[in-house]
C-alpha cells in the first residue's frame, strides 16, 4: 500500500484541543504520513504554546505566522501561505477544524488544488449570520469530502443542505477525547485548592465574542452582573485578550469588597480542572458548553443561539440573553441550589479520533456513518 499524506491545519486555540487526540491515533497507523500545520492566527504562549505543551502535541511542522488582523486579512494570508505549503507538501487530505478562519482559508485552498477536505466538527449550525464562524461552518462543509459530525443534530442539517449521506461521517465529539484523557491530570492538579476555592461554590466564566465584548454598552451590563454575583461567591474570570482590550478600554475592573478574579488566560488542563470544580459556568465558548454537558456541571451560555443544541437538550447548558439582569438572576437560581447531574450523549465517548482514523485509512469496523 501506497503512503497516504494527511495534513492538519490548525490556527486559534479551540483548533488545538481537536487535534490533539488525531495526532495520536494518526502516529499510530501505518502507511500514513500527517503533517500539521500551525497557520499562527493564535500565537501567544497562553493562546497556542501551552495547549500544544498541555496536551502532548508535537511542535507543527510548519508555522505559516500569519497573526491577526481583519476577518479578509487573515483569511487571505492564511490562504495565501498555505497554498505554497500544500503544493510542497502534496496531501491526499486536508484536515481542518471547527470553525474559524484558518478552517476556511485552508478549505478553499485544498478545494481549489484538488485535494479533499476532510472537516472534524462538521455540521453545526446556528443559523445566525452575524457569526463569522456560521459563515466560516457553512462554507468549509459545502467544501468538504469527509464530513466528521459529532451530533445527530449535525447529520440532519448537513442532509438538509443537500450533502450527499456517503460523505457524512457520525464519530461523535472529539473535544470529549481530548477531556476524558486529561480529565485525571486535571483532577490531580487541583487548580480549585491552588486558586484557593476548594470546597467552596465558585463560578468560572470566559466571554469572548464580538457581540458580547466589542459593544461597550453589552460589554459594561454583563460586567456589572458578574461584579453582582462577585459580591456572593468567587468568579474565576480567565480573560481573552480581545476582552482584555475592551475591558482596558472602559476601565472596568474588579470592585472592592468583590471576588471577581481577572486571571490570564489559563491551560488546557488547569481550565478542565477548574471547570471540574465549579457550581456554575457562564460563557460564549463553544467548547465550554459541550465540556460542562459532560462532566454534568450547569452552564449559562450568554447568547441568544447556539450551533451545539444537543448541549441544551441533552446536556446542562442554558441560553441566556446578553442581558445583565437577566443573567445575574438565572445564575442566583442556580447557585442557590448547586448540582451536578449524570449526562450521557451518543457517542461521547473519547473514541472518536479512532473513528476518524478508521475513515482516513479505509477500514471502518464500527457503524461508522453511511458507506
Ligand atoms: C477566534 C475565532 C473564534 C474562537 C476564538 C477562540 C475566528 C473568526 N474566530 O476568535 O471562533 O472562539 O478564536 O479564542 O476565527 N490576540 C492576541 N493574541 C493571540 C491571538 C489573538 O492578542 O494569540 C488578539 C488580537 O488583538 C486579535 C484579537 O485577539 O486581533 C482577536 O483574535 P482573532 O484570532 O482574530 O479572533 P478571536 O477573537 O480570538
């Protein structure tokens, strides 16, 4: 059998938690060369360097050091540098992830070469097209040979849109592999009792994106709700860089007499085990949604939509509007009464890169989609 090529493009942060298990179940197949590539739209040491180095990633094999910049910038460069990359490198499959640029730059590039795209989290939808990852979701599947979905929901829209049922690949959530296998460290770690909140309620949130920070007067009404729940219990706030700007911007702080904890951004296995630990999370993550559905912890996710409603269906997640009042009143609920529950969804299981594997090198021992 001839070597298969697979490349891996990966670029912003929650990219880099799916990769992690592919690389190990790809090292492990025979006749099949993967090389990753890191299109450098992350690049601080907390925003890239320390998932690789959390989650035993081995360094990229090539860095396209593209940064940031506006939304037609970055996508350019990426697609731009990658083309040189992929034509040097002659993939039989491009892999990409999720949903931000570097997932559609590196999409419409392979597409345009010949190569098939093979796109892990395929098929989420939240049918709001004021998010640019919607856009970025929509395009790359129609773009896609492979497409890997980790929810039923995710198959449906993909039927849906036309996509023929033989592309479309049901291996379940491969953010669930990356947190069963750190899920022990994680534990072992212990940030609740190094951040000083063991046996404590405490909160964690993150908010990140534009229609919550970019707004000055969205931005200003959920602070003052978490400066209100503050006042009650701990708030571990790590904050994104962007959140950063704004926040330095309208010179909001912390308050006296408050326990809102603006922290840096924190690793992979330090957030897990603070998320482990919480009564409750609040935030505009993706991944925090489906990770908190696992580990049954209760999670308000402060926008109006969400492409992963399995999380609100199956698992613990809550829409709330960005709202200030709104969401200080559904956390007080919450709080006042602080439980975990059992949760189990389809093929969450931490087998899923294997699945994928299995597809990529043509054997397909599991009820792996349509044939
Ligand atoms: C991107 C993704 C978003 C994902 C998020 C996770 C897109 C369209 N959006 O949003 O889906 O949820 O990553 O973090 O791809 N910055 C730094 N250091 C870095 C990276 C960024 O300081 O390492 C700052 C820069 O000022 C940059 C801003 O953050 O302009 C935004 O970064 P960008 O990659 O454009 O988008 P994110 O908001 O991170």
């Amino acid at each position: 059998m001839t070597q298969r090529t697979i490349i891996s493009v990966v670029g912003a942060r929650p990219n880099f938690m799916k990769l992690a298990p592919l690389a190990r179940a790809l090292a492990s197949r025979r006749d099949l060369r993967h090389v990753v590539v890191h299109t450098g739209q992350h690049y601080d040491i907390g925003m890239s360097g320390a998932f690789f180095r959390d989650l035993g990633i081995p360094d990229p094999d090539l860095n396209l050091e593209v940064g940031s910049g506006t939304h037609a910038q970055q996508t350019a460069a990426i697609m731009q540098r990658f083309e040189g990359a992929c034509l040097e490198v002659q993939p039989d499959v491009v892999l990409v992830y999720g949903d931000v640029n570097s997932t559609v730059a590196a999409a419409l590039v392979s597409a345009k070469l010949g190569v098939e795209v093979g796109h892990v989290e395929a098929g989420l939808r939240s049918r709001d097209w004021s998010m640019p990852e919607e856009i970025n979701r929509a395009v790359t599947d129609r773009l896609s040979n492979l497409l890997f979905t980790p929810s039923r929901d995710a198959d449906d829209n993909l039927i849906a849109e036309g996509v023929p049922e033989k592309r479309i690949h049901f291996v379940g959530n491969i953010m669930i592999d990356t947190l069963v296998y750190v899920l022990p460290a994680a534990r072992a770690l212990d940030a609740p009792a190094q951040h000083a909140l063991a046996g404590r309620p405490y909160v964690v949130t993150t908010l990140h994106r534009p229609a919550n920070v970019d707004d000055p007067a969205v931005l200003t009404d959920l602070f003052g709700a978490l400066t209100q729940i503050a006042r009650t219990v701990p708030v571990v706030f790590p904050v994104h860089p962007r959140t950063r700007a704004r926040l330095s911007d309208l010179g909001l702080a912390p308050e006296t007499n408050t326990d809102l904890r603006l922290i840096e951004p924190v690793g992979y296995v330090e957030m897990l085990s603070l998320v482990d630990g919480a009564a409750l999370v609040i935030t505009d993550s993706g991944g925090l949604q489906e990770e908190t559905s696992y580990l049954g912890v209760p999670c308000l996710t402060v926008r109006p939509n969400t492409e992963r409603p399995i999380t609100v269906s199956a698992g613990t997640n809550r829409l709330v509007q960005p709202d200030g009042a709104i969401l200080e009143g559904e956390s007080r609920a919450i709080l006042s009464d602080p439980r975990r529950v059992d949760v189990e969804i389809e093929r969450w299981d931490g087998r899923t890169a294997d699945r994928i594997a299995d597809v990529l090198c043509g054997e397909r021992g599991w009820d792996g989609g349509t044939a």
